[in-house]
C-alpha cells in the first residue's frame, strides 16, 4: 500500500505496525501529534482538530483552551496567552482584561465577583480620582461625569469638611491644609455669613459671622 491505514504506521522494512502506544500521523507512529491536531484511541491516530471545530491542547482535540490559552486558527491550537503578553478571555489572547474582569495568577481573566477591575486587575479600591460601579464592577474615571472621587464611589458634590480638586477629580480634607470648606472648595476662611463649624463653613442663621467663626455678639 502507498501509506498505512489509521491506527497504523509503516515500520524500518516498510511494513504497516500497529500503534499500540502512539498514534499514526502521515504513515508513521508518534508519540505526540502535530500542532493542531489531536489523538484518538480508535483507531489509535491523529485527527485533524479543525474539522470538528476544535484545538489541540495536551495531545487532544478541546472545544474550550484552559484558563491562560487561547484558541488559534491555521492551525487550530490552543496557545499560551503569557507568552505574547496577553490574558485570557473567552476562549481568546487579548491584550487587556475587560470591565468586571482581572488578571489572576495564570493570565486569565476572572470576573471581579466582590472587587472591581481597574487597569486589568481586579481591586477592593479605586484609586484616586476613580470611583466603583456594579455593572460591569470596575472603576471609572470621576472625571468623565464631572464628579469626583470619595469613599470610593464619584459624588457630584464633596460631603462637610472636603474640597474638590482637579487632576485627579477627588474629594479632599480641608482640614490637612488647614483649610474649611465652602461652596464644594476648600478655603483659607469662611466668607461673610459663616463660619467653621467642624472644617466646614456654616450658615450663621442666628448668629453673626466674624474672623471666619459665628459668634452671638459682634466684638466692640
């Protein structure tokens, strides 16, 4: 015959042998099939991957690659993510994690279940300047809805006592720079008609405001 069955491959005086531990691939008997293809057991040989629209991985034919692996065409394999850089994501390499998902140990994407994603990780908090969102669960940028970052969500205004600021977009202490907050700022004193009250600055609605403080009696 010109080439041995399945499950055969030719032998050192071209007879067809039985693959008893291999598997035939173009005649002969290996040990392990080519790249993208994937070994069976009867008849002991390889079968090409790609016609059941699936890839080699481990010596076998998978519909789905491991957590790190993603599939390739041409031929048909499953293909480690690390080695270009890349993670894992639905059966694919891709560059980056989307949102609601983050790199773990083995370059694979995993969904952010109690964390959130921020620069293709998951994180329990957003950094400054981003703030946390359930749906995909990721961090945002604070900025893009003019907001600003605190207790890690993005607020439109910066609670009693906390100024915002720009660049990033984040509530601040007014308090660390010995400052109290006004009008969503944070101020060296409170304007006429306040005064500080816990770094913040308060109506004086029964009282006067003098030297940034409210006070009963005016001074003489």
């Amino acid at each position: 015959v010109s080439t041995c069955p399945a499950g055969y491959g030719k032998d050192a005086s071209s007879n067809c042998v039985a693959c008893t531990t291999t598997y035939s691939y173009n005649g002969v008997c290996t040990a392990t099939c080519p790249t993208g293809w994937g070994a069976q057991t009867s008849p002991r040989s390889c079968i090409d991957c790609s016609l059941s629209s699936k890839y080699s991985y481990n010596n076998l034919c998978t519909a789905t690659c491991p957590a790190g692996w993603g599939a390739t065409t041409s031929p048909n394999a499953c293909v480690s993510c690390a080695a270009s850089s890349k993670v894992s994501y639905n059966n694919q390499c891709v560059s980056t994690c989307p949102p609601g998902y983050g790199k773990d140990a083995s370059s694979n994407c995993v969904a952010c279940t109690t964390t959130y994603s921020y620069n293709g990780v998951c994180t329990a908090t957003c950094p400054t300047g981003w703030g946390a969102q359930t749906s995909p669960r990721s961090c945002i940028d604070c900025s893009l809805s003019s907001k600003y970052s605190y207790n890690n969500l993005c607020t439109a205004t910066c609670p009693a006592g906390w100024g915002a600021t720009t660049s990033p977009n984040a509530c601040v202490s007014c308090a660390a720079s010995s400052k109290v907050s006004y009008n969503n700022q944070c101020v060296s004193t409170c304007p006429a008609g306040y005064g500080n009250s816990s770094s913040n600055c308060a109506a004086c609605t029964t009282t006067y405001s003098y030297n940034g403080v409210c006070t009963a009696t005016c001074p003489t």
